[in-house]
C-alpha cells in the first residue's frame, strides 16, 4: 500500500505520495553526478601537459581516439606505438565528443618505425671454407660480419700434410686477418705445409727428409699427427749416423719392412702405448700380432 501524507489546513485537504518523492530525488542525484564528472574530466584533460602518460591514445586497428583517465588500458597492447601532439597550426579535430563544447584542439599522429625502438640488426654473411685438396672440401658458415672467428670453424684434414690456416686465395698467398667494409659472401681456402723435417706422399706415409735436424740429441720422433699414417722404406735418407733412438707414436700405424734398416748406431725402439699396431720390448719393435719388425742395428 502506497504511504500518504495527509495534511489537514482549513478548507484544503494535501495528499503526497513517497514513491514520486523518492522517484524524482533519484533522477536529480543521477544527472548531478552525470554533471559533475563531465566537468571533472574535462578540468583534468585541460591540467595535463603534453606527452603525459595520460594523454588520449589513439586506437592504431581503428582510427578511433579513445578517452578517460587510463585509455592505454581501453586500447590494450598493440603492435605499434602512436604517439599523439596537440598541434594549433593542424585541421582542428574534436578530442572528446562528449565534451565537444568544452575543448577543441588540433590531432597530430606520429607512427613510430622500427629504427625509433629497436637498434639495426648486425648484417649477416656468408662464410665459404673450401678445402683447397683437404677434406671436407667445402663448408659453408653464415655468421655476423663483425664476429667471425676463423678458429671456430671446423679444421680440415688432408693427409700427409699440416694445416696452416685459411687464404683468400686459392695459390695460398693473401691470409686472412678479418673482414673489410660489410661483404655479402666470403671465400676462404685452406693451407698446406709439409711436416716439419718430412717429405710425405698422399697416403699420409713419410718418403723423404728435409733436414737430420729431425734427430734431435740423436733421438728421432715422427710427427705427431692423424694426417702422418706410416713410415716408407728409404725414407730417412742422410740420417744413417744421426739416430741413436727412435720414437713411434701412436698415429704411425705402417712401417715398411727394413725401414730402419740403414741406421747404424740405432740402439734402442720405443713406441707409444696407445699404438694400435705396434708395440716394443726391450727396445726391440714388434707388431700386434708379436711379430719382429725391426731390430736396433747397433746393437
């Protein structure tokens, strides 16, 4: 039942109904406040410098200027960043519609690239390490021009010879000592010494000497190298009165029969343990199997 009020004055009869009261007080609360935070946000809007963080933003998908206290947080994250300036000298555009009586200011919209936000990439190049008669006979590497380490590149092999790094040439005559300007592609070729003392055949077995400094206090040592396989017959030519002992290591895994046959004052025959095909006793050098392969000649 509606309440009523009932007041009695002389000759007139008053009845007020609490629901229009109530009705009538809510809709004049609403539009106060409705009222009061246009005019708040609009004081705001007016207070902010340019390029604070609460500038409006504009919607980068839409074209649509978003408005409020925090409007990043309406546009969410986008992949590209909008700048907006206020701007007089511009084609005068309505910032807030809501407000449009209150502010009217110029829009200017600065995309900004990827050269404003992210420093240029170091550029890449393509890196050619050919054999030049070792193997692997080509490798190919793409690394930062500004960053290339020659060391970590995979070391070629070729038998019966010692690497001595990479040319840019094929005759082995320019070295490499780093990269000039910011080429797309590099060649780069391998280079080839004999070892040191040694003559050796394709094979990776000793044929020749270069020099009796080999023996050093009268003890000879072979290379120690995978790419030096073994020992030829007459290959340790002018070393006859040089060579009181011998050391074989483990990469020799052939000597020809008679090898050291020449070398006179040949006393004692060592080998390296590891040795997968010989082995000594007494400086006397045997094969794997317990065959006598050479016996000290000045013994």
């Amino acid at each position: 039942m509606e309440g009523i009020l009932n007041c009695t004055i002389p000759g007139i009869k008053i009845c007020i109904l609490w629901r229009q009261i109530a009705g009538s007080a809510l809709l004049a609360a609403v539009l106060a406040c409705l009222y009061i935070f246009a005019w708040f946000q609009s004081t705001a809007y007016d207070s902010l410098p340019q390029g604070r963080s609460a500038s409006p933003v504009m919607n980068g998908q839409t074209g649509r200027v978003v408005s409020g206290m925090f409007p990043e947080i309406a546009l969410g994250i986008t992949k590209q960043t909008v700048v907006l300036s206020l701007d007089e000298r511009k084609e005068e555009a309505r910032i807030f519609p809501e407000v449009n009586q209150k502010k009217k200011e110029d829009l200017n919209v600065q995309v900004m690239t990827s050269s404003d936000s992210h420093p240029a990439e170091t550029p890449l190049i393509v890196v050619c390490l050919y054999g030049n008669g070792g193997m692997p006979e080509k490798t190919i590497y793409s690394c930062e021009s500004t960053n290339i380490e020659v060391d970590a590149f995979q070391r070629p092999r070729r038998l019966g010879k010692e690497f001595t790094g990479w040319y840019l040439d094929p005759a082995c005559t320019m070295p490499f000592t780093g990269v000039e300007g910011t080429p797309v592609n590099l060649a780069l070729y391998a280079g080839w010494k004999e070892f040191d003392g040694f003559v050796s055949d394709e094979n990776g077995r000793i044929i020749g000497c270069t020099s009796p400094s080999v023996a050093t206090d009268g003890i000879l040592t072979f290379p120690r190298s995978m790419d030096c396989t073994g020992i030829e017959r007459n290959s340790l030519g002018g070393l006859e009165e040089e060579v009181i002992e011998v050391y074989i290591p483990s990469n020799i895994t052939y000597i020809a029969p008679g090898a050291f046959d020449h070398l006179h004052l040949l006393m004692f025959i060592e080998v390296a343990e590891d040795n997968p095909a010989y082995y000594s006793e007494d400086g006397i050098l045997y094969a794997a199997d317990g065959e006598i392969i050479a016996y000290p000649g000045g013994r």
